[in-house]
C-alpha cells in the first residue's frame, strides 16, 4: 500500500445519554463509533459504508475536528492531531477538507457562491494574498464545471447538483490533501449522482487527493473506491481492495448489503440470490455482546453472544492469497459471490465510469 496519509486507531465516540431536566443524570451513552481502525494511503480513496446510523458521520467529523473523540488516535502523515490545538491545529485543519451530505443546508443562502468559496481565505489568510482570491475563485468555479460569470449569485439559483459542485469548490479552495466526502451525493437525484462522482474522481487525480467517500449503499463507491470499508453499528466489520469486497466478501452483513445493490442485467437479477435481514439494528445504546452482528445474523451460533470477533483476515483464508484473504470480524467468516464478475463491470445505469 502506499505511504500513508491518515492512520485511525481504536477511535471512540460515546454520547452520554441523560435524563431528568433540572437533575441531568447519565443513564448511559450512545455508542455511535466503537474502535474503529483504518489507513488511508496516499492518493487512495477508501469508501466507508454502511446503514444510516452506524457512526460514519461521527467518524468524518472527528478527522477533521469537529468532534473531540472519546479514545483513540488519528495520525496525519506519522503526526498524532488527535488532542492539537491552536496554531497547530489549525494548519493540519487546512490539510483535511469535508464535504458534506446536503448542499441544500451547508451552505449559507445570503451568502454570494464567491463568498463561499472565498470563505476559507478569511480563517486560513496565508493560502492566497487578498489581491488574488478573486481569481482563484473564479478558477475554482470552472474546475467544478461552473460558470465563472455566476461568482455573484446565490445558492437558491442552483441545481442540486450545481450546489454541490459548490461544496466541492469550497473544500478545494485551500488545497487540501485530504477530502473527507461525507455522502456527497446521496441528496441528489441519481440522475446527476453520477456527473458528481465523475467530477470528484477526476478533481481527486488533477489535485492529488487522498480520499474518504462515505455512502451509504455499496454500488456507489465501487466506482470512485480502491479499498472499501464497511461499518455496522459504530465498528468496521469487512475491509479489503474493491475486488475483495465486491467479488469475495466474507461477512455476512456486506454479503446481504450487496445482495441488494441494482444489477443491470434482468436475467442476472432474477437469478441472485437476495439476503433479508431480519429486524432492525439495534440501537447504539444497546450493543449486543459478542458479535454486535448476532441479532440479525442467519448464521449466528453460541459463540457469537460471547466472544467478540476480531477485524483481522479469517484463519482460513489467511495467505491463501485469493480475493477472500482481507480482514473480515465473523468467527465463521465464508466466502459467497454475491454479483457475477460480468455485472461488476457492466457499466452502472446512471453512467458511472
Ligand atoms: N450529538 C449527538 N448526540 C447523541 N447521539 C448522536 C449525536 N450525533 C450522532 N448521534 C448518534 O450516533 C449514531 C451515529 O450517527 P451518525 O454518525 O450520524 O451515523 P451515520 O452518518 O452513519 O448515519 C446515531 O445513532 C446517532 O443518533
Ligand atoms: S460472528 Fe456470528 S453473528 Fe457475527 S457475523 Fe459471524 S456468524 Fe454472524
Ligand atoms: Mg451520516
């Protein structure tokens, strides 16, 4: 793997959970991230999936320190920025930018889309001597496919899309190595999903952009990913290279989430197999012990209510240097293609490439 960018270990994040109004009384925490561990190598982009709720926005808001965590270390090219603050803090923030879910509400509406994107020069002055932000603006307007002349108007006056090419604009603007994309493109509608990940792709290889594409369904970051991790109720429980997961994945959780991902092909569709999960997920203020998996799995035995699974590649498949050999937290972790090899390289129906 390359040298790596961002190194995350044993990161937590516990919300307390309180009640009473006058007497505020911990009655116990929200466990929304649960030690997680991850490298993100340069020039790589890893996509982190999963469920609505699982953490993967705490997880985002920690890299770029707008959560404190609770335990666990984030190190920024060997540097540990976990507890920076300051000065100090302050430069590595303008290493590593976000992109948020929602164009519609990150961006301010009585604010020109030139202000916004101008925004960052004001906290970080150093990036661009004054007499040039105006320039630079409108460069970064026509790197994300907007119309320079449209510096003065306001976010209202955009497409969905439109404003989300803001976004993708502003978090540019100081040059940043790392982009944390927070499901830049699950408010859009899928017929504009695709231009904005054609668009972010090609900006990651013209800028030299380390990436972190978070989503919530594995067919959209299959496309922009190298690697891909996914999360299940605050922890990651399969990570591996994009054909591992796609072509081999061995937990049971991604097996069921790609049991559901669209596939072109109508024969192809009718033929898969479709795995139901049953239940909803628990709450993260409830994790079952042992596999926090086990209420929903169909393939759950008593070992799994006692003895947490490791993240780590399964004793089987270990060295067998095949797509099943990546880390994998079941304690009968099994391979099981889910989509055929010729529908992973069908081109996606919105026009991915
Ligand atoms: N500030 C907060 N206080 C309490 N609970 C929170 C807070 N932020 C998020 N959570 C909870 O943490 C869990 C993970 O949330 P989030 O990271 O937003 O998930 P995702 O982005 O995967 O949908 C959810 O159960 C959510 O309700
Ligand atoms: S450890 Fe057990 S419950 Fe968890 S995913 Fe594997 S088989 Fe299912
Ligand atoms: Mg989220």
């Amino acid at each position: 793997m390359a040298e790596p960018i961002l190194e995350v270990s044993g990161l937590v994040k516990h919300y307390p959970l309180t009640r009473g109004i006058l007497f505020r009384k911990q009655i116990g925490s929200v466990r929304a991230v649960d030690g997680v561990d991850f490298t993100l190598g340069r020039g790589e982009t890893l996509g982190i999936v999963g469920e609505s709720g699982c953490g993967k926005s705490t997880v985002a808001r920690m890299l770029v320190h707008l959560e404190q965590p609770t335990a666990g270390t984030i190190r920024y090219k060997g540097e540990d920025i976990t507890g920076l603050s300051g000065r100090a803090l302050k430069s590595v923030r303008r290493r590593i930018q976000m992109v948020f879910q929602d164009p519609y509400t990150s961006l301010n509406p009585r604010m020109t889309v030139g202000d916004i994107i101008r925004e960052p020069y004001d906290i970080h002055p150093e990036a661009a001597p004054k007499g040039d932000r105006a320039r630079k603006v409108r460069e970064l307007l026509d790197v994300v496919g907007l119309n320079p002349e449209h510096i003065n108007r306001y976010p209202h006056q955009f497409s969905g899309g439109q404003r989300q090419r803001i976004g993708i604009a502003r978090a540019l603007a100081l040059r940043p190595e790392v982009v944390v994309a927070d499901e830049p493109v699950s408010a859009l509608d899928v017929s504009v999903q695709a231009q904005v990940i054609n668009l972010m792709a090609a900006l990651r290889d013209e800028f030299d952009l380390s990436c972190l594409f978070i989503a919530h369904d594995l067919s959209i970051v299959r496309h922009i990913s190298d690697r891909v991790a996914v999360m299940y109720l605050g922890r990651i429980v399969e990570t591996g290279g994009d054909a591992e997961i796609y072509d081999r994945p061995t937990h049971p959780y991604t097996q069921a989430l790609l049991s559901a991902v669209p596939v072109p092909d109508p024969e192809a569709r009718e033929h898969r197999e479709r795995i139901i999960l049953a239940g909803d997920v628990p709450s993260p203020t409830d994790i079952p012990s042992g596999c926090r998996f086990r209420t929903r799995c169909w393939k759950a035995r008593e070992r799994c209510a006692s003895e947490v699974p490791e993240l780590a590649v399964p004793a089987g498949f270990r060295f067998a240097g095949g797509p099943a050999d990546h880390a994998s937290a079941c304690h009968f972790a099994e391979e099981k293609q889910m989509v055929s090899a010729q529908d992973m390289t069908d081109d996606h129906p919105a026009g991915l490439v």
